[in-house]
C-alpha cells in the first residue's frame, strides 16, 4: 500500500492490528504525512518508532536454569515429562514465505522522525511504547496536536523530550498516565509557549504545584482538563479558574449516589401513601 500512494497526507488506522514492519514502511516510504493517527494499535512497539529491528524476544542470559550441582533443570524436565521434550520423529521444513519486492530491508529502516512535515501524531492506548523511543523521536517542528494518553509506561522522561522537541505544539493529550509528575508537568508549561490545550485527567501523582506552576508558565492555556486527579485539591482548581476567566476548565468529580435523607424520607412518606390506597 505504502509504495502505491506516497504523497498521502493524512493516514487513519485507528483499532487496527498492524505491527512494527507496517510502520516502518510508513515512516520510510509515507514522508510527505501530516496527519498520522495509531490510536489502539497495541501491537506497535518501541523498534518501529526507532526503526530498528525488533528485540522482543531476547534469550536468558541468567544462571536460573541450573540447579545447585550445575546440571541444567532442562534434563531433569525431560525425564519426568517425556511426552513434552521428546523429539519430533520428522522436523517438517516448511519453506519460508517468499519475500515480496515491496518488503523493506534493515537498510531501508527509517525512524518516526522521517516524517518531517508531521503535524498531528495519535499513539493513544499503545501501550507497550515506552519512554525509550519516545524520547528519541520527539523531534518534528511543525507538530500541533499529540495524543499520549493510555500509553502507561510513559513518565516524565518523555515529557521532557517533548517540551524541546515539538516547539510548535498547541494539543497536548496525557490522559490516564499514572507516572508523570509536577516535574513534567513544569518541564511542558516552561518550555511549550504556544500550547493551548492541556488534557491530564487521572494522572493521580500530580498535585497543586502543577496547577501553580500552568497559572505562572502557560500563558496561551486555554482548555485544561484534571478531571480525576485525586492530588489536585478543588481548592487549587477553583483559584485558577477566577484568576484565569478566559480558561476553559475541566473538572469531573466522581459522583456520590447517596440522596440526601429528606429526599429519602419524602419517597418513603409516598410508597406508604400508595400502599394505604
């Protein structure tokens, strides 16, 4: 697909299950994209942003598989289980697949950052990116919108890489990541000077100093979302949004179900009502 339309500039697989190779032929053959949104493609690791090849699967390097005599568990596995280390009477050799003429080689790899002209980039819920790539990549200069939110393993790392990386970032999405700090949060509000929407609901170790350090720092802030952080007090909130009139802030609480007892008192009073009739 890639070598059929290479001046596509906006690419939506959004939920679809591609993996590290269909990337890396995004990021070497696409280079004229401006709008890439991968948002649910959780097969995706930190190898295709880098555009390297993939290192999931990596063999033991410890001394767990011997016992205390030196003598490797394998053998001592295979005279209790023979039926699961016995060897296959006939190895079938199935060839390999033939190699299509579009298949990148490992000299062709190219990283994210191929995608020079990059404007808008949605990794939302890849969840096994971590902050070894992210920090690596984070380097596109005409960028306005970037959606991190669910990619767990994300810290404060990654937030630091993006405060210098993306100068022209105005969206900025970091719902659901539990890990990063105030430090982050003053690391993006220093640094990103056109941002104007901010979204860290549920980031729970964030606290009052991250509301203080948007008041002083960010001054282009115009939406910011903390709904469900737990370490940001409502007292914080409710000052930055009478110093700040011209912010639109979110703040979604979790409700409480219990009625209020004159509420309850009134439906019993009309269920006795009812019954009596």
């Amino acid at each position: 697909m890639t070598c059929c339309i290479p001046h596509l500039l906006d690419l939506d697989i959004s939920s679809c299950s591609i993996g590290n190779a269909s990337l890396r032929a995004i990021s070497a053959r696409l280079t004229n994209l401006r709008r890439l949104r991968l948002a649910r493609c959780r097969e995706l690791t930190d190898s295709c942003l880098l555009g390297t090849v993939d290192m999931d699967f990596e063999f033991p390097h410890d001394d767990d598989g011997d016992d205390e005599l030196g003598h490797c568990l394998c053998t001592h596995l295979h005279h209790r289980f023979p039926h699961i280390f016995s060897v296959p009477k006939q190895a079938s050799k199935k060839p390999l697949p033939p190699k299509s003429e579009h298949d990148l080689n490992e000299a062709e790899f190219r990283p994210l950052t191929n995608l020079r002209s990059l404007q808008l980039l949605d990794l939302k819920y890849c969840n096994r990116i971590t902050d070894q790539s992210v920090s690596q990549v984070m380097s596109f200069n005409e960028m306005r919108c970037l959606c991190l939110s669910l990619c767990t393993k994300l810290t404060d790392v990654s937030l630091a890489a993006v405060s210098v990386g993306l100068p022209s970032l105005e969206e900025l999405h970091l719902a659901l990541l539990g890990c990063i700090t105030d430090a982050g949060v003053r690391e993006i509000s220093e640094r990103l000077h056109r941002l104007s929407f901010l979204d860290v609901s549920s980031c729970d170790q964030l606290t009052d100093r991250s509301i203080e350090t948007l008041f002083h720092n960010t001054k282009t802030l115009r939406h910011l979302d903390v709904s469900l952080c737990t370490g940001i007090s409502g007292r914080a909130v409710a000052k930055l949004k009478r110093d700040l009139d011209h912010l639109v802030l979110v703040n979604r609480r979790h409700q409480c179900s219990r009625k209020p007892v004159p509420y309850l008192k009134n439906c019993f009073l009309d269920f006795q009502k009812n019954v009596k009739t």
